[in-house]
C-alpha cells in the first residue's frame, strides 16, 4: 500500500510540474493587467499615444524580433494606417474600433522557435470551414511583406 501512496504523490507532483502558466505567461498577463489599467485610468476622450508604447517595446526586442516586428508594424501601418497600434499582453498588436485585429509575438519573449503573426476572430479572413490565424515568421522577404499586406488589408475589409 505504502509504494502505491507514494507512487501517487510523485505523479502528481509531477503533473504540478506541467500544469498552469510559464513564468513568460504570466509575465504576459501581468502585462496584459497593466495596459487594462492605463487604459482605465485614461481620462474619457483623452487618445494615449499608444503607438509611442508599441515602438518602444519593439524596440527592447532582441534583433532578430526587432527587426521583424519594425517591418511588420511598418506594413500595417502602409496596409491599413486606421488601425490603432497598441500593447496586448505586452507585445505588438494593431486594433479596429478598439479591438485587436492582429498582434506580434516575439520568439524571445516565449522562448519559441519562430515569432508570430497572428490574427484575432475579428479579422475577416474566413475562408471556407477552415483557414490559418497565425504565422510562423523567422525572416521576411519582398513577397512575404507583400503577403502580408494583403492578408492585412483583407482582415479589415
């Protein structure tokens, strides 16, 4: 009986382990908590410059991340410049009426492989039953800055 209790303690000790938040998750909401705030304590009518916010977290990014997410911030700002740059769970996004149309996630920031570029369910890429919201991104071409043009300007169509 004894090597079974203790069998059990030690697979849910180790379940512990993998369950929950990464410590950059948290970060991330703790982020996320702060820019709720300040958008609260904004007097009524009163803009903050969000954008200012967003180019100086892009650039904190480690180079790679910097340089991928200055050319994305550059093309939505071409694409679509009515979207509204702002912080979201600290990083990069770009809103339509106050709501995230699509983000930048930095790879350093969530030890990933790749950074992403993601879109919300406000973006109207529908196409079909199925289509992708996100992109892996570890460099970006002529072509693929022009893909995302497009894919920008057709999620605020």
């Amino acid at each position: 009986m004894k090597s079974t209790q203790s069998s059990a303690k030690s697979s849910s000790a180790a379940a512990e382990e993998h369950n929950g938040f990464t410590a950059e998750e948290r970060d991330a909401m703790k982020e996320r908590a702060k820019e709720l705030k300040t958008t609260r304590r904004s007097p009524r009518g009163a803009k903050a410059d969000t954008e200012s916010e967003v180019l100086a977290k892009i650039a904190e990014m480690a180079d790679a991340d910097r340089i991928l997410a200055e050319r994305i911030h550059d093309i939505v700002k071409t694409s679509a410049p009515d979207l509204t740059p702002k912080l979201w769970y600290g990083m990069p996004a770009y809103a339509k009426n106050g709501k995230v149309l699509c983000f930048f996630q930095s790879a350093q920031k969530f030890k990933a492989k790749y950074a992403t570029l993601g879109f919300s369910d406000q973006a109207a890429l529908d196409d079909g039953a199925m289509w992708p919201t996100a992109y892996a991104l570890t460099k970006l071409t002529a072509a693929d800055e022009k893909r995302i043009g497009a894919l920008i300007e057709k999620a605020v169509s």
